[in-house]
C-alpha cells in the first residue's frame, strides 16, 4: 500500500476500534481491510498513543520437558480520555 493510502486506513481503523478489548482479527473482519496492513496499522496507531493495547501470554499444553507452546494474545481499544 502506497503511503498516500495509509492515512484513510488509519483514521478508519481509529474509528472502528471500540471502548471493549477487540482482537486484531476482530477489528480486521469488521474493517475487511488485508490482515498485514490492520495489524501494522493498529500497531501504528497504538506507537502513537491514539489507541491501547494489551498482551497476554499464554503457556498452551504441558511444560514439562520442553513441551507446549507460548501464544501471545493482542487485544486494542480506544484510548480512554481520563476526565
């Protein structure tokens, strides 16, 4: 995507990103744009102080002798104006 186009996504991003948690394939589906661009977006727009975002690991399966496996969840919302 051209630089040109980055400034609509982002300020459609920013609009569809709600007051609850919403994962990145959550926001995605919503906005139809292409998986790549809403995640380096999303993350564009959280650099910038515009939205939060929270990680979460999670240790999937048994730990024992180096087995499972280590999933980060990333969730956004909007950035909530402190009164």
């Amino acid at each position: 995507m051209e630089k040109g186009g980055r400034i609509p996504l982002d300020r459609k991003l920013a609009e569809l990103v709600g007051c609850d948690w919403q994962t990145a394939a959550e926001i995605q589906r919503i906005s139809g744009g292409e998986t790549l661009e809403v995640a380096k977006t999303l993350d564009r727009l959280w650099e910038g102080g515009l939205i939060e975002r929270e990680t979460l690991d999670i240790g999937i399966g048994a730990r024992r002798k180096g087995g499972g496996a280590q999933l980060r969840r990333i969730r956004y919302r909007r950035k909530i104006s402190k009164p």
